[in-house]
C-alpha cells in the first residue's frame, strides 16, 4: 500500500482550504492510506498553535511524523550532493518516500530534480 507524503504545501493548502487538496486527504483518508511527514516540514508551517491553525492541527494529527534525526539527515544530505543541489526540507521529504509512495507538494520542480536523483518510482502531485 502506498502513502501520501505531505510537503509543506499540502499543509498549507489545507490551511487555505484548497477544495483539490482536501478532497485529495479526504480519499486517501477513505481508502484508508497512510498520511506521512516528518518534523522538519511542521517547523515551515507551524506558527501559532491550534488556536490559530485549527485545519493545520487536525491534518497534524493524523498524519505519521517522522523525525529528522542524524540518519535521515545523512541520507538526505546524500540525495542533495546526488541531485546537484536542493533543499534540505525537500530531500528530508523526499527521503522518507517509500517505492510507490505518492508525495504532495507545491514545490513540482525541486521535488522532482530529488525524486529523479533517488531513483525510487515515486509519484508526485500538485497541490
């Protein structure tokens, strides 16, 4: 089974209740596949707390964040140096898709350079 991997896009789009994105969570959430993320991603959106992110808060907790920890930073750090360059947000990102996995972004072309570079069959989707 595949999952969703959120970028910090998807979180934003579901902040802006982008009618795509939250049909797209709401499928995935029907069909019963997983929602992945890690913590790096929370840091670029997260701002006020639940009182002031209500939509962010709830998709926060049920999604699986990872953590950033030394392994997924050599690694990711790994997937830059492959890729010519990129964020280490996105590689972290890009990192913990699995074969198969679908990741959710606004950011099309980074993503792609990192997915291409890994050289996991990898799907992204706009958001």
């Amino acid at each position: 089974m595949t999952a969703l991997i959120l970028d910090a896009g998807a979180f934003i789009a579901i902040e802006r209740n982008d009618r795509s994105t939250v049909a797209l969570l709401k499928a995935a959430q029907k069909n019963s596949i997983s929602l992945r993320s890690n913590g790096g991603v929370v840091a670029e959106v997260w701002r006020g707390g639940s009182g002031n992110q209500v939509l962010l808060a709830r998709l926060l907790a049920a999604v699986e964040l990872l953590p950033v920890d030394g392994d997924l930073g050599r690694s990711a750090g790994v997937l830059i140096q492959d890729a010519g360059g990129g964020s280490a947000i996105d590689a972290t990102v890009v990192t913990i898709a699995r074969e198969g996995d679908q990741i959710v972004t606004s950011d099309l072309s980074d993503i792609q350079a990192l997915v291409n570079s890994s050289g996991r069959g990898i799907k992204i989707i706009s958001c």
